[in-house]
C-alpha cells in the first residue's frame, strides 16, 4: 500500500485581519518620524484603517517598503518572514512557546506521514495561527526547492548558464525563508530535529537526498554565520533575496560591509578573507591532494564575488568591504546551525584585528526581534 501524501496543500483564503497586522500597524506609528512629512499623514490614515485613492496607496507601499528594508534587512513582502519578526518582538514569551508546542506537533504529524493526523494539526495551526506560517512554509516549500535545485544541477552539468531571472529569485526567496526559520528558532532543537526529519524523508521519497544535503550545509553554514556574528554584536542581516541571487552577497555587516559564506567540509580551519586576500587563497584541507584543487575553485568563485562586488558598488555609488568567511562543516551542529564556541572565538579576534569590532549595542529593534 502506497505512503499517504505527505504534504497537503495549504488553503489560502483572502488576507485575514491578525495580530501581525495590527503589531504592524502599531510599529509604523511609533516609527511616523522615519517617514518623509507628506508620507506622514498617509501613515496615519492607514493606521487609523481608512481606504486611500489608488496612486497614494502606491505612494504609501513604497515608503512602508522602504522603511521596513531599512529596518530589518529584507523585503517586506516576504509576508511569512516579516509577520513572524513582528510576532516574536511583541508576543510574550509564554505565548511563543504555546505557538512552538503547536509547531512541534505539526512536525510530528507529518513524520507519522498519517494524512488524517496531518490535516487535523495542520488546521488548527491555520486556523490558530493564519499570521504565523513560516514553519509551514519551510516545510511545505522544500519539494518545491528541490525540483529547482536539480533544474539547475541539470543546466549547469550542460554548461547552459541561461537561467531564468524568475527561477533564481524565487529559489533564493525560498532559501532565505528557511534560513530566516532556522535562525530564529535554534534555541529549540527538538522542533529542528524534527523538522529535518521530515524534510530528509521528503528528499528521499523524491530522489533528491543529494540535492537536499548540499543545500542544508550552505544554509546553515549561514545561519552559523548569522549567530556568531550576532554574538559578536556586529549587527548580520540577511541580504536582500536579489541580492544573494545576483550580487553573490549572503550577509551584510555593520552596514557597509558584505559577506559570502563558504561551508566546506575540506577545510581543516576557518577563515576570513578580505580584498587581495580573495586572489590567492590557502586554506589547508584534510586530505593533502585536495588541497591545490579546494583552493583552485575557491579562488575562482571568490573572484566572481570580487566582481560582483565591484559592480554593485558602482551600480549603487557606495564604498564597500567585502569579506568571505569559510566555514568547515564540522563546526557547525547540524540540525540548529549553532557554531562551535572556538569558530566565534575565531572570527571574534579576525575581526577585531580588520577593525570590525561588536562593542557598541545593535539596533533596538534587531536586539528585540532576535
């Protein structure tokens, strides 16, 4: 008898009023300030819920999208990302751990792979949560990843680089949603754990373990990042999916400055490598005769950064730093991402030698939301 299906699809009704909404609504008034005089009072409207005519509405989208960049680092409307921001910074921390054992149990059904358990938990998480659906949409957009993912295998082992401009943002917006998840929830491991379960089952069932493997080490080899950047107080955001999907940018720091990451699992240490350092790398690997061919594709992947960098310098008139961080894998626990305490310590005094130094306090609003 066949396996259930393990992934239903999620009923998507019209956008319902929810606590992210109005959490929302209460963050863009108490930020009115950040916005131009005249944007100031469609504010107002808009929080107060009156209906505005058509071109000021599209004139209140752009400021409100701007404004919501600029705050916390990725696009607003990545609806899923951004109410479960809104969400943790305001909800108590009771509540976050109601909706977490909720979360857990959804996991658990669909590991079971019982269809009627799993559409019995999956309701009530709607239903109970229709504006936090990140974990759903993690767990829910991994086939979808997958079958990109082995298009572009595909192409690349013909050497037809035409990719469609669609199919790698839509393969970096979902890559970001899963990082974004991941990072925000790896103080619980039980939950990851069987979060990952369920995604390397999925991955088996579709021939695609391969696949899955390579993506989970890129993506938590930047939620690692993210976390020990956060411990060192240099204030990580999470580039802008476009960015990622054609700058080559994976992180930003301390505003100017852009971060590639690199999980490997040849490398025997970590490093940092700036500017010239990009041209010749000489990172040691486990095994000696891989050393000159690790180094070689590093190399060649660090210059495409290095032009892509210097591109978008130009295209954006800004000076920037950029830095490419390498990651072993063996440094990194594998279901949260959480960095080994010798990696932060590491690229703790890498940095303070560059100048690059976390003493100061991050953002109000990026300490909260963490």
């Amino acid at each position: 008898m066949p396996s259930p299906e393990v992934f239903l699809p999620i009923e998507k009704g019209p956008e319902r009023t929810s606590s992210a909404i109005e959490l929302l609504r209460r963050e863009l008034h108490d930020d009115l300030g950040a916005f131009s005089h005249d944007d100031q009072e469609l504010v107002r409207r808009h929080c107060a819920g009156a209906s505005l005519p058509g071109d000021q509405q599209g004139r209140l989208d752009r400021a409100v999208q701007s404004w919501w960049q600029d705050k916390y680092g990725f696009p607003f409307r990545l609806k899923q990302s951004r109410d479960e921001v809104l969400l943790r910074k305001h909800l108590p921390p009771e509540e976050v751990r109601r909706r977490r054992v909720l979360q857990r149990e959804f996991f658990e059904a669909v590991a079971s792979r019982d269809r009627r358990r799993i559409e019995d938990v999956k309701k009530r998480y709607v239903d109970e949560y229709p504006d936090q659906l990140e974990a759903v949409e993690a767990l829910f957009g991994i086939r979808d990843l997958l079958r990109l993912q082995s298009s572009l295998d595909v192409k690349r082992a013909r050497r037809d680089y035409r990719i469609e401009k669609d199919v790698l943002q839509s393969l970096t917006e979902y890559q970001f949603l899963l990082t974004h998840f991941l990072a925000m929830n790896g103080d619980d491991k039980e939950m990851l754990a069987q979060f990952w379960t369920v995604v390397e089952y999925t991955a088996k069932q579709m021939k695609r373990t391969r696949e899955l493997n390579r993506i989970r080490r890129g993506i938590l080899s930047q939620v690692a990042t993210v976390r020990l950047l956060e411990s060192l107080r240099l204030n990580p955001q999470l580039s802008h999916p476009e960015q990622d999907a054609f700058d080559a940018i994976d992180l930003w720091v301390d505003g100017g400055t852009a971060v590639q990451v690199k999980g490997s699992s040849e490398a025997m240490q970590p490093s940092l490598l700036e500017d010239e350092e990009l041209a010749f790398p000489n990172i040691q690997t486990r095994h000696h005769q891989e050393r000159r061919h690790f180094n070689s594709r590093l190399a060649h992947d660090s210059a495409r950064f290095r032009a892509k960098l210097r591109d978008y310098a130009a295209r954006t008139q800004q000076e920037l730093r950029g830095y490419l961080l390498v990651i072993p894998n063996d440094k990194i626990d594998f279901i949260t991402g959480e960095p080994a305490p010798e990696l932060v310590e590491y690229f703790r005094k890498e940095f303070a030698a560059r100048g690059l130094s976390g003493d100061r306090e991050p953002p109000a609003e990026l300490r909260d939301a963490a």
